[in-house]
C-alpha cells in the first residue's frame, strides 16, 4: 500500500515535471484540433452546394472534429458582404479565430485545383501562422488537388471514370481556370496522363495554357463532332455557367459551335464529384496525418 501511494506521488511529480514548460509561458490551454478547409470560394448558390457536399463529406470523415471553411477569393467576399449575405471568413481570419476560440491544432486543407497564386498565398499564410505566440500550437496544410507527381494520374482514371460512358465519338473537354503562376505547368501535365488512358479526352484552360485555341485543332484531328464540358474546378460557378457553357460568343459552348462541334455542359463542381472529392479527401487525411505526427 505504502509503495503504491509513492509511487502515485513519483507519477505526479514526474507529470509536474513535464508540464513545467508549457505553463511557464502562461499556455496551459487542453489541445484542441480543427479542420479548416479554404476554396477559392463563389458569389453563386450553384457553386456553394459543391462546397457545401464536400463539407458533409469531410465531418462525416473526422466526426467530432471542428470543421471550418475560408474562402481566398476578396472579390467574391466583398461581394457577398455587399449584398449583406454571410459567407466564410479569409484564411488569416479564419485561423486568427481558432486560436482565439480555443483550437491548438489545425489541418487546413486547400480545395484549389492546382498550386497557383491561391493556394501559393494560402502556403505563405499558413506559414506565418506556424509558431505565432500564443496562437496554434501546429498547422499543416493539405495540398490541392493536383499538385505531386502521383496526384496525377490518379486523378486522369477518376475524372474520366466520373463521365461514365460517352457516346461513341464524344470528346469530353476539362475547363480549368489558367494562370500566368507556375502552377499552370500542371494543366498539359494532367492532359499527358488523359491521352495515357483517352485519346478523346483534352484540357482547356481560361487564362492559361493550353487554351481552347489550341485544343480545336486536335478536336478536327480526331474528326470531334460532339463534345462535354466540364469544369476542372471545385466549384461549377461563375466560370463554368459564363466562360464554358454560356450565351456568349467567346465562351466554350459557342467557339465549338462555330467549329460545328455540339457541346454538353456538365455543370457540376468537382467538390461534389464523388470520385474526385475523395482524392482531396485523402489529401486532407495525409494533413490530419501530418498534424498528428507533429509535437
Ligand atoms: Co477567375
């Protein structure tokens, strides 16, 4: 009996002990953890269901766990905030509030498509976050959707599999958004893995390379009378109701017209596509995975 109350005391000593530093700096706050995902974000409510389909999917992953969104576009929040309607707080905002309510321990997770100015800056944020007195304690951040070499191929197989069967001589036209940013490089490196596996299957992009310029070419080439269109972006919103499926001439659907080649829009974000959300959640797992290894 004797020997077990000294070594309850020992324990209790030793646990003082190892608690010393931290309550040294005044920081004896319980770890909590968080999740924050940050999309580029949209003024339209067709565009914020992707968002919202891809939210279910991430509490239904980590149940009990905090999840939390941002969203890196200033122009859509000032929008948004104009016409009085709510809408998710920047990066820095969002990460100043977890540390202020309490959280110690974030996965943030990027739901951009490649590594570009969004995500490049929400890297430098998370960066600054990392080690600011008294805030988080550990922060990672889960990268976009296709950003390692390995990304790739596996989101060619999920993308076109999301298509289900095409009809016969049916090209399907991915729109990604462009950039004059490196990042752009990884546009013509998701269409190689395409051609691996469909010879009918291209990337466009709006302001970057390749362009729809470009691909019509390669459309003739294959002899293309019909095509799909579909966003390579997480949410189906302004760019894809405008630039790919709109009235206007210079948007997808009318430039493949005037090349005689018909167009379906499929207006569906790949946040709320299911094969590819689970790839970004697998990368939100390897940031949960990296938090926990992280003292
Ligand atoms: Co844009």
């Amino acid at each position: 009996m004797r020997r077990l109350s000294r070594f309850l005391v020992l324990l209790l000593l030793l646990q003082l002990v190892l608690a010393a530093p931290a309550m040294a700096h005044g920081d004896s706050r319980p770890d909590k953890e968080a999740i924050l995902l940050v999309a580029f974000g949209s003024s339209m409510p067709e565009g914020q269901k992707a968002l919202k389909s891809f939210d279910a999917l991430a509490r239904k992953a980590f149940p009990g766990v905090e999840v939390r969104w941002a969203w890196t576009s200033r122009i859509i929040r000032d929008k948004l905030t104009a016409a009085k309607t709510p809408h998710p707080d920047s990066p820095v905002l969002a990460l100043a509030r977890l540390a202020e309510d309490g959280y110690t321990r974030v996965a943030v997770q990027s739901l951009h498509s490649i590594p570009g100015e969004e995500f490049s800056d929400l890297e430098e944020t998370v960066r600054r976050f990392d080690g600011m007195p008294k805030g988080l304690r550990a922060i990672t951040l889960g990268r976009p959707l296709l950003a390692l070499p390995a990304d790739l191929p596996l989101a060619a197989k999920a993308l076109l599999e999301a298509q289900g069967q095409r009809k016969p001589g049916e090209a399907v036209i991915f729109m990604g958004h462009g950039t004059a940013h490196t990042g752009n490089a990884m546009y013509p490196a998701l269409q190689y893995h395409l051609w691996m596996l469909d010879k009918d299957a291209f990337v466009a992009t709006v302001e970057g390379a390749p362009s729809l310029d470009e691909v019509l070419p390669l459309l003739q080439r294959n002899s293309i009378r019909s095509a799909r269109l579909v966003p390579l972006m997480a949410v189906a919103g302004d760019h894809a109701h405008n630039d790919m499926a709109g009235k206007e001439e210079d948007s997808f659907a009318s430039r493949l017209k005037a090349q005689g080649i018909a167009s379906t829009p499929v207006l569906q974000g790949l946040a709320e596509t299911p094969a590819i959300a689970a790839l970004w959640l697998e990368h939100l797992r390897d940031a949960v995975q990296e938090l926990k290894e992280m003292k």
